[in-house]
C-alpha cells in the first residue's frame, strides 16, 4: 500500500501491468535505496476499471512525486498509458534531473517509432561495480544514481 512520503525525494513509477515481477522488483530495489515509490497498483483509492478518475490521479501523482521513472520494458513503451504517462512527466518535470528511464536487459535503448524516449536519462548498472547503478544522460555524461535521487 502506497502511503503519504515524509522523505524529500519520491517517485513515480511508470509501468505496464503486464511486467507484475519487474514492477516488484523495480520497486523493491529503489525502496531498498530509501525512496518511497508510487505505482497506481498499490493505490487503494484507485477505481477498478480505467477511467477519467484514473487519469486525473495518475496526473496528480505524477505532479506530487519529485522524480518520474519509466520501467521501460517493451511492454510499457507500447502501452498508451505509458506513453501518456511520459508526456505528463515531461510537462511536470522538464528538468533531465527529474526524470529517467530505467532500462531492462530485453531493451537496447533503440526504440523504433518511440525515438523521442532517446533524450531522457537512463537508469543503469555499473560495468565495473554490478552493485552500483547511475545515471546516464543523453550527453554521454552520468552520475552515481544515489546523488541523482538526492537532487
């Protein structure tokens, strides 16, 4: 159950519920780092079934919550919501600092008909330290992801 965060940094996790064990375990690993994560699932005051309510509580969530993350497996850059999601994020968060993509083995990076994902900041595993992550950004340049969630 999601609850109302005391901590200065938080995120929106976007996803496409067709990924239930990556969202987990998304989830897991960036609430294990100290920061509250919201994923609409995990929100009892959701309605059952999608509608315009949604909506607005997504939007309202994606505003609330300091940082925006894409798990950006297949599924969710398919998925409309997902899509629609970004755009929001984007209109909230148009700072690179605020938003990113975190990436999953079955996802190169290279989004055919999605390109526009390509000016967004990555989530991603050090290749020399496996238990570190950061950020790269589009630039070439990255940080240590701790620094970057503390921003």
């Amino acid at each position: 159950m999601f609850s109302e965060n005391t901590s200065a940094t938080s995120i929106f996790l976007s996803h496409s519920h067709y990924d239930k064990a990556l969202i987990a375990q998304a989830k897991t690993f960036l609430e294990n780092l100290g920061i509250p994560i919201y994923v609409d699932w995990a929100d009892e005051t959701m309605p059952e079934k999608t509608n315009g309510i949604t909506a607005q509580k997504i939007k309202r969530q994606i505003y609330k919550n300091d940082k925006f993350v894409l798990l950006a497996t297949n599924n969710a850059i398919t998925s409309k919501w997902c899509n629609w999601e970004v755009g929001i994020g984007d209109t909230y968060k148009p700072l690179s600092r605020k938003i990113a993509l975190f990436l999953l083995a079955e996802n190169s990076g290279v989004w055919n008909g999605n390109e526009y994902l390509q000016i967004y900041p990555r989530i991603e595993k050090n290749p020399f330290n496996n238990d570190k992550y950061y950020i790269r950004y589009p630039d070439g340049t990255f940080e240590d992801l701790l620094i970057w969630l503390n921003k």
